[in-house]
C-alpha cells in the first residue's frame, strides 16, 4: 500500500490529515449490479486545486462524483468534504452534470436554469427577487451568455448549453466544483471560456475537480491528476502521477495517441 | 329541473377545482416522463373501491358512502404504485411493462370483485359502475363538498412542492446534488397524483382520469416555454374542462360526466395545437411563408453584395418593397450596407461550418440566422481570426 502523494510543494495534503483535503474519499466501492464500477478507492483530492480525474470508459471516473453527490449509493466507503460526512457538507459543493443528462426540450429558458442554481436560497415559496436575478446575469455573463437569457434552452448550440450548466453551477457559489466531462463535444470557443473561468475559481481558492476523456490538455489545464480504473492507479500533481507508466497501467493496451506525458503544454 | 340549482354549482366547483388539481399535476408527471405511471394508479384504484363496498356493508353501513369508497381506492392504488416500482426496481422489467402487468391485474381483479357484488343482491349496490366513468347524477352534497376541498388541499400541495417538483424534473441528477431528497420528491408527485385520482373518481371515473392529468399540460405546453407558466395554464385548463364538463352534464343527466370533461379537455388541446403562437399549426404555416420571404430576401442581398444579377421577380419585389434596391435592379445605399451586412455573416458561417470543432452550433445554419445569435461574442471573435485581414473591413 504505497501512496504517493505531491510532497516536493510543502503544501500538499497528506493521505493521513483527512480534515486538511476539501474532499477525501476511503475504501469507497460502488456497484451497478455484480460488477464494482468503482472498487475500494482511496483519493485525497488538494484544496485550491484543479484536479482532473483520468481514466479510460467505464473506469468509473463519474461514479466518484456521483457518490460524492449522493446521487448514487456507495456499497461501502466514507466520503469526507473538509472532515465531515458529505451527506451533511453538500451545500459546499457545485455540480456540473454531463450535458446529455436532461432533455433540452423542457420548458425553461436560460435564466431559469441558472436560477436553479440558487434554489437553497429561493426555498419553497420565496419569490424570485431583483438580487436574484441579478446574481443569476452575473453567472451568465462570466460565461458569456447573458445575451442568451431568455432563450428556450433547446435553442442553444452544445458548448452553450455547457456554459448554462456552468452558469448554474456558479450561482451556486460553492467552495469545490465537480465537472462531469465538461469539455466533452463543445467547440474550441468555448473549451477556452470554460477553462478560464475554472481557472479563476482555483485562483479564488476553491477546489476544481473535473472528470476529463482528453489525455493532451492535461498538462495544460490541470495541476493534479487522480488516475483511476476501477480502481486507483495513481494520484498527484501532474509532473508526478501523470507519467507512460501510470497512464499504461489505467489503459492497458488501449492508450489513445497522446503527446508522451510530462510534454505536453 | 333546469338550470343549475345550489347542489349543481356546487358540483361544478367541485369539478373546476378537480380539474385544476389534476392540471397542476398533471404538468410534473408529463415533464417527469411518466404520465403512464397515472394510468396504473388509476386502474388500481378498481380493487379498492369493490372492498371497501364489501367491508362497508358487512359493517351494516351504507356501502356506497363516499369517504369509505374513497380510503377504499387510495388503499389499493398505492399497493398498486408500490407494485410498479418494486418490479421496476427489482426486476428486469422497463417501467412500462410493470406499469401494464400491474393496470391489468388490478381492473381484472376489480371487475371480478364488482361482477360479485352485483350478484349478491344486496338491493343497493347499484352505482358502482358509475366509478367507472364519473357521474354527477344524484351526488349527495357532502360528496360535492368533500371533492371541492380534496381539489383545493391539492392545489395547495402543488404550490407548497413546485419548486423541488420541478427541479427533479428536469435534472433529477443536480436536484440529488443539491440536497434534495429525489426519493421522496417522487413519491409526493406520485400521492399528489393518487390523491387527484381519488378524488376525482366519483366525477371523472378512473378509465378517464388519465386524461385530465395529461391532456391539459399537453396543451398548455403548446402556449408556454416557461415551466412555471405551464404548470399554471395547465391548470386552467384542467380547472375550464372540469366545470364545462360538469355543466353539461347538468344539463344532460344521462351521458357520464368523465367523457364530457375530457371531450372538453380535448377541445382546448384542438384549439391549442391550431392557435397557440409559436408551436401552434398556424403559426407553423405562417412561419413557412414569412421563411419563404427572407430566404428570399436573403439571397437578394447576398446577390447584390456580389454583383450577381437577380432573376427571381419575388426577390425583386421583396428588395424593392424594402427599400434595398431600385426598380432597375441597383441597390439603395441602404440596401447596400445590409448586403455587405448578409456577406459578412455569410462568410463567417462558411468559417463556422468548415471548423468541426462547431459541428453543433453549424446544425444550426438555415441561411437566414444571423450569426450573433447563436455565438457569444468570444466565440465570434475566434471566427474573424479565420476571415483574415479582408473580412473584418
């Protein structure tokens, strides 16, 4: 049981201080059926970070965000956000599903789905107000698409539609944000946009988490690397855990053509 | 006898606040995808009411007493909606399936248990079938009154739950993350919709009731783009369709008061798909001739930015009539900046539609769209740097 975490900063968060690292995961196994997708993980991810979570297909890299979510139910595991159960710590958390995950037909327009994003404020009755709404625009405009607000969301192009998830995910004004594969079918605008903004909200101290499917903007986008098929491979900054050796232990044979790591960026 | 007397407006409220409870509901079952889940709670309702007749008379008490009937069918259908989601969690069945084996076995057992009762002569029974199809003829008043204030207690439900309802409607998956109990969500949408049923089993009768939960949010959806207003035009409609439905039947004691309402709901969904703006038929015809104009107009422009010569006479007329060409066939000096205008966009659309990074936004293309409505500004900017020095004059 080695674990090789970033040590050479001084700053990094060692597996044993759990209350230090915004969000720790121990022994976690979750099941669909009779197959572990993910099975006895151990992460430790790093505050004011961005993390990206690697891995090939079906290697359960969504998973993890879903049970921290509790979205789905771990078989066994503890899920600790800044020490404490994350059952109890969810409203540090922002979410920013796969966009294929909703039906861009409902009925909401732009600013509706981003208003969604302040729902722990609205409650049940509260009205919608002038301050809400303005902090919602402001979402928007960070992203930039206020232009787009009262737009029906199935009118929108695909990166949009992610930049509305993002929106929402903002308005939520978390201290760490899961991003389930944003840049997945999204044009090079937008890739862009989003990046800047994740990376502005490292900047601000929060913790970025991002299952990402491209191995060649790694280097350039992330500082730390969590490597996992079904169980965990590796995890690090990225000069460390991002190496030939750990991406052909996640991949086996099927590494996809990449830039040798360490390289790129 | 004409007219409608105190008990009959009563009804008609009755039937109004029925409908806009079963409206309001409706809407989140139809956004949730599961508007068949409504019909096997209401065939599951069949079972109940047999028993509760049974166990009413067997008490001595009068087995058509209205509340006991009610508990009666509320008992067995949600029986009947645990049944659908035990199967549907735990076996390999779709939901769908579950959803017909339960609907079917649930009306066959509460046709049997009927068939029973009217053979036991009892001298009383007589009535039941009415649950069937709804019936307003000789409702007691505290019947009206009893579904007057279920419908009410429903609208209220709808209004206190909106927000969590809607929220795992569209995104079940954001609502768990952000701390909502999608679970039990679903389960007060799914009593919502039992509740609903059950009251509005004496008026409306379970074969129907399905129907006034879906076809009012079907039709409202036409008018709105907007969650919040669907819901609330649902509503309305649900609410018009029950009283007009009710209304009739006032006046035509014979014909069962379900059919009436939902003939009544239907009309409003016809009128609805031919007038709504937007979504609507006509809007749709109408939009295919103005389309017509500006592709058209279009080209006319792009024509003129080019030089080329314009042979359509349509096109013609339409540059003409808007001030962007002479009857000669020279542009105006307006008609000269919106070409250059039509060129520019055209030009980035080309860029666009070459670069597969935006093979989604590129789906959007018909011609017409200019590009600053589809792109945000960054994203524009990115485009120019394909246009080189030429395009940004």
């Amino acid at each position: 049981m080695s674990i090789e975490l970033a040590t050479d900063d001084g700053q990094a968060v060692l597996p044993g201080d759990l209350s230090q690292s915004p969000l720790a995961i121990r022994g976690l196994t979750v099941s669909y059926g009779d197959k572990p997708a993910v099975f006895s993980v151990d992460a430790t991810f790093q505050p004011g970070a961005m993390t990206a979570i690697v891995g090939p297909n079906g290697a359960g890299k969504s998973t993890i965000l879903k049970s921290v979510l509790g979205i789905v139910r771990p078989l066994s595991g503890q899920i600790l956000i800044h020490g404490k159960p994350a059952a109890r710590q969810i409203h540090l958390v922002a979410y920013v599903p796969q966009r294929a995950s909703v039906d861009w037909d409902f009925p909401a327009r732009v600013i509706d789905v981003v208003l969604m994003g302040l729902s722990r404020e609205l409650g049940l009755l509260r009205r919608v107000r002038r301050t809400h709404l303005d902090r919602a625009m402001a979402c928007l405009a960070r992203v930039g698409m206020e232009r787009f607000a009262d737009r029906q969301i199935g009118q929108l192009s695909g990166g949009q539609q992610q930049r509305v998830f993002l929106a929402r995910a903002l308005a939520q004004d978390a201290q760490i944000y899961l991003l389930d594969e944003p840049f997945a079918g999204v044009d090079a605008a937008t890739e862009a946009a989003i990046i800047d903004v994740l990376k502005s909200l490292r900047d601000e101290g929060r913790t970025v988490i991002a299952v990402h499917h491209d191995l060649s903007t790694v280097s350039a986008y992330f500082d730390h690397v969590f490597l996992i098929n079904t169980t965990r491979i590796a995890e690090g900054t990225v000069a460390q855990a991002f190496t030939s050796e750990n991406l052909h232990a996640a991949y086996g044979g099927r590494l996809p053509a990449m830039p040798a790591a360490g390289q790129a960026g | 006898m004409f007219g409608l007397g105190y008990n009959a407006i009563l009804v008609t409220v009755g039937a109004g606040l029925l409908g806009a409870s079963a409206g309001l509901t409706g809407t989140f079952l139809f956004l949730r995808k599961r508007a068949l889940v409504s019909d096997a709670i209401a065939h599951a309702t069949l079972p109940g009411v047999a028993l509760a007749f049974v166990v009413m008379v067997a008490l001595g008490g009068d087995g058509r007493a209205l509340p006991g009937l009610m508990a009666g069918s509320a008992l067995s259908a949600w029986l009947g909606l645990l049944a659908v989601g035990w199967l549907s969690r735990h076996t390999r069945l779709a939901e769908d399936a579950a959803i017909g084996a339960i609907l079917s076995v649930f009306f066959g057992a509460g046709i049997v248990g009927l068939t029973v009762i009217q053979s036991l002569n009892t001298g009383r029974q007589a009535g039941l079938e009415t649950f069937l199809l709804g019936s307003t003829a000789g409702m007691l008043f505290t019947d009206a009154m009893i579904i007057a204030i279920g419908g009410a207690l429903a609208v209220v439900a709808v209004i206190l739950l909106r927000r969590p309802m809607l929220a795992v409607c569209f995104d079940p998956g954001y609502a768990a993350a952000t701390g909502r109990d999608v679970h039990r969500i679903d389960l007060a949408m799914m009593g919502l919709v039992m509740a609903v049923t059950v009251v509005g089993l004496k008026i409306v009768g379970l074969v129907l009731i399905v129907a006034l939960l879906i076809i009012p949010p079907v039709a409202a959806r036409f008018w709105s783009d907007e969650a919040g207003r669907v819901v609330l035009i649902s509503g309305l409609i649900g609410a018009f369709s029950g009283a007009t439905g009710a209304i009739l039947s006032a006046s035509a004691p014979n014909l069962p008061t379900g059919p009436l309402i939902v003939l009544a709901a239907f009309a409003v969904f016809a009128a609805s798909f031919v007038i709504a703006p937007k979504r609507g038929l006509l809007a749709s015809v109408l939009w295919h001739l103005r389309y017509r104009r500006r592709v058209h107009l279009r080209q006319g422009l792009l024509a003129l930015a080019q030089g080329h010569p314009i042979y359509e006479a349509f096109t013609m007329r339409l540059l003409r009539r808007a001030g962007l060409a002479r009857a000669d066939g020279v542009a105006t000096d307006q008609g000269r900046a919106a070409a250059a205008n039509a060129l520019l966009d055209e030009r980035r659309w080309q860029i666009l539609r070459s670069d597969p990074k935006f093979e989604t936004t590129a789906a959007l293309y018909d011609g017409l769209r200019p590009i600053d409505t589809v792109l945000t500004p960054d994203q524009i900017t990115q485009i120019d740097r394909g246009l080189g020095p030429r395009g940004a004059a």
